[in-house]
C-alpha cells in the first residue's frame, strides 16, 4: 500500500473595510496549513467580515496527484482558480539537475547539534564593516542576474545555524535556493564562537541594526534581497524595508511583533535562557519539555554567549513599535510596499502581535499564514509546510521561472515565462 501524505490548505477570504484609499472592499488571502495527522481542523478567525473558506485537501504520493475541493461561485470562483493552480504547481520540477548540496540529513540530525549543516565547502563566511559595527554573514553563490538574493536574519536568543538549519536543510528548500544567492545575517556578536563584547558596549539599537543591512547589500553586489525573519529578524527586516524599500523585493516575517516593548512586561530572569525560551516555544512546547525545547536550552547556553545575548535581549525590549499603518487608516501612513507573508504557529507566543501586523499591511500584497502544529517556531517543527508556502510566494513574484509544468503547459516541457498566482 502507497502511503499518502494529506496537506490541508484552508484559504480564508477576507472583505476588508472600505477606506478613502479604496472604491469597493478589498478581498485578503489567509493561508493554515495543517497536516492529516491533527486530530482538530484547522482553526479559522471568526469575523463578520468573512466571505468564504474553501479547504483544499491534496493527496501525494509517488504515482498521483489527487485533488478535492469544495464548489464555490461568486465571490468565491477568483480563490477557486488560485486554489487549482496551487494544486498543478504540485507537479511541477525544476529541470537544473545538480544540487549545490550533495546529500540531505535526516530531522533527527538536525537537532543534535547546529554545526550539522549543509557542507562547509559551499559556505564562504565575511565579517563585514558597517556604520554601526562589525556583522557576521555567511553567504553561499553569487548574484545571478537581477534575481534578488535570499537575505535570512535569526530571533533573539538564536543564530543564523540554530534558527534556520532545519528549514535550509529541507530537500525541497535546497531545490529552491540552488536558484539563488543565500545569505545569513547574524547579529553582532550572536555567531558561533563569538569574542565576548567589552564592558560598556553599546549594542546597536533595531534601527541601526536594520541600517547595517545596506552595507552588506552593496559589498555583496545585490541588486535587492528577499528577506526572511524570525522574531527580532522579522523586525529589523520590516524596519530596513520601511527605510529603504528599494533594496526589498518581498519578506517573509515568522513570530513578528511590531509593538515596542519595556522592560516592565518581564519579570527578572533567574537565567537568561531559562527567559528566552517562552520568547521562542509555545507554551505546550514548553510544559511538555519536547525534545526540541530541551536541545534548543542546552544549545544556547553552550553556543550562543549569554554577555552578548543579555544586550541583544536588553535593545530587542527597548524597542520602539514599528511605525507602519495601513493606507487610509491614519494621516500620511506609511506601510511595507512589497509583498509580504506573515507567519505563525497556533497558539504560538507572537500570535497576537502578527494578527495585530497583519492589520497594520496592504491586504492586496500581504498573505497570513497560520500554521497548525508547528509551536512557536514553524521553520523548525514543519520546514516542509514552510518551503511549500515560500515556493509558492516566490512564483507569485514570478521567480523559480523556468520550471516543468505537465498541468499548466499541455505536457512536458519547460515554461518560458515566469509563473504567478
């Protein structure tokens, strides 16, 4: 018996509110996935404004590609035609042939320690100077054409390798980033094997640490980036869109808060990691001590150095709220203008400030994904979800152009043009 797979994909349609800005009502995608092994559906917000949820359930195994839909007219037949394409773009292939990396890792041995990475051989580590200070990057390629390049920055309380080793080393994510420039951004003094930051340091504040950002644009040769940030990532990404928007093609924002915080919402940490954590894991994660919960404690206090991460926690709480509003809700408001996709795991402990972000954007290029089972950090518990959504985001721009589509093309064959949802 072939074993099969069951993606749920529930697409939410929202009517938003009229504005000055905007004749007729604006119709808002949300995206929640959930794997065919949870128990509950997944859970939709309840709004009056709510036009319609179609669920798209897709069967894969080696030999088919079976698609069930529920029937919709009306408001609902421009989802209808996005949700089919979605299902064809299953079978699509990319025809380059030679990965840049030679074998993969299982799950299991992703968690044992973060220096199980992709080969070292395809990873060239800089250490860049910029106005506010030195900035370790690893990059792999070279800019290719006027293709932007995959920019990542890390949460607090990580670095690039603990943040992003799960989603980078998923078979499907290298099949996509072999078709670009990869760079992973760490911030000061967050790397492996980090000197100790003198006494009296003053760590670069979110909007410095966002200004660093075009120094390694520029030394690098990049045209422009896709950006994709976890926690404190997804703010300084969010703040170097917002002051230099030209450099930003598209973002990826996982667990964003765009509230500024004090230090009057935490209580005094017995341990430093013992206070990152609940910033990190669902509070399920952390009551059941998951296996993830226990190697991401011993990890941080053995490869992270806690001197540096005290002052990159103190300036992350010292944060202003990202100034951002949705057109026509304040005077002159100045919001994200390239397509953005807001993630976050259910019950997850950013919930609340990305539902309050996603308020804040243009719903015309902005998508919510909400995904089921994947705890406070979604890259590391559901990586394969998280490539689909992100394959799916870069066609929408009319990137990974040259790719095999049996369904959309007529057969074989390999598209001339770029494809978009």
């Amino acid at each position: 018996m072939i074993e099969e797979e069951k993606l749920l994909v529930s697409v939410v349609w929202f009517k938003e509110p009229m504005t000055e800005a905007a004749s007729s009502p604006v119709l808002s995608p949300h995206f929640f996935l959930s794997s065919s092994s949870s128990s509950s559906s997944p859970r939709h917000p309840l709004s009056s404004s709510l036009c319609c949820i179609t669920d798209l359930i897709i069967l894969r195994d080696a030999h088919r590609h079976t698609t069930n839909h529920t029937e919709v007219t009306g408001e609902a037949q421009p989802l209808h035609r996005l949700l089919t394409r979605m299902a064809g773009m299953k079978e699509q292939q990319f025809t380059e042939e030679k990965p840049l990396l030679p074998e993969q890792r299982g799950a299991d041995s992703d968690l044992e320690s973060c220096d199980q990475l992709m080969p070292a051989g395809d990873w060239k580590e800089h250490d860049v100077e910029t106005p506010y200070g030195m900035l370790h990057v690893v990059i792999r390629g070279a800019p290719k054409g006027n293709k932007p390049a995959i920019l990542t920055y890390h949460d607090v309380g990580l670095n690039h390798k603990l943040c992003f080793n799960s989603f980078f080393n998923n078979e499907d994510m290298q099949e996509i980033t072999k078709h670009f420039v990869v760079c992973h951004v760490d911030a000061p003094g967050q790397q492996v094997g980090a000197s100790q930051m003198p006494q009296g340091y003053l760590y670069p504040t979110m909007d410095q640490l966002a200004g660093m950002l075009p120094t390694v644009v520029q030394h690098f040769g990049f045209k422009s980036i896709v950006g994709i940030g976890v926690g404190a990532g997804a703010y300084v990404l969010a703040k170097f869109a917002l002051i230099f928007p030209d450099l930003v093609e598209g973002l990826v924002l996982l667990n964003i808060d765009p509230n500024g915080k004090g230090w009057i919402d935490w209580p005094p940490p017995s341990t430093l990691p013992d206070v990152v954590l609940p910033h990190l894991f669902s509070q399920e994660e952390l009551m059941n001590n998951t296996e993830l919960v226990q190697s991401y404690r011993q990890q941080i206090n053995n490869t992270v150095n806690l001197f540096n991460l005290q002052l990159f926690w103190n300036m992350y709480n010292s944060r202003r709220d990202l100034e951002m509003n949705r057109s026509g809700t304040v005077i002159n408001a100045k919001t994200l203008k390239c397509p953005t996709m807001l993630v976050v795991g259910d019950n997850a402990p950013a919930e609340e400030g990305v539902v309050e972000c996603n308020s804040k954007l243009d719903p015309t290029n902005t998508t919510f994904l909400k995904m089921a089972d994947s705890g406070g950090l979604p890259q590391l518990t559901q990586p394969g979800k998280l490539t689909e959504a992100f394959k799916y985001f870069l066609q929408g721009m009319g990137y990974i152009a040259y790719v095999k589509d049996r369904r959309l093309s007529g057969g074989p064959g390999t598209s001339s043009s770029p494809l978009h949802l």
